[in-house]
C-alpha cells in the first residue's frame, strides 16, 4: 500500500469492482422495477445490493482487495 497520503489506496481492486459492478446493476434494476411498480422485484434488487457488498467483502478477505496476496500492485 502507498504511503503517499494523497492516494487513499482503495477502490483499485477485483473485490472492489465486483462489488461495484452488482451493486449498479441491482440499483438500476430496483430502479427500474419501482417505476414498474413491481415492490417484490424491488425488494429482491435490495437484496442483490446487499450480495454484491458481502460479495466484496468476502472477496477482499479472500485476497482479492487492494494489497492482498492475489492482487499485484501496479508501478507508478
């Protein structure tokens, strides 16, 4: 991790861009399905949206966040 401390050192990561990725794509469908007015596939969004923050934390602990032994830092 960098101790350059204008570079927070998060975001930048295969956990963090799975998570990311699920999440929009729940939040669009939820958005989506509310103006539908379909509650119950709004509320199955919702749950997505929680999926895809555990999915990223599992991710993370399994090596996959920033500095984490699967991952390999880039050079600057």
């Amino acid at each position: 991790m960098s101790t350059d401390p204008s570079d927070p050192g998060h975001g930048h990561s295969p956990a963090a861009w799975t998570a990311v990725i699920i999440m929009l794509v729940a939040f669009a469908a939820g958005t989506v399905f509310f103006w539908l007015d379909m509650p119950v596939l709004v509320w199955a969004s919702a749950g997505v949206l929680l999926l895809g923050w555990i999915t990223g934390g599992v991710l993370s602990k399994a090596g996959y966040g920033v500095g984490g032994s699967k991952t390999v830092a880039k050079e600057h």
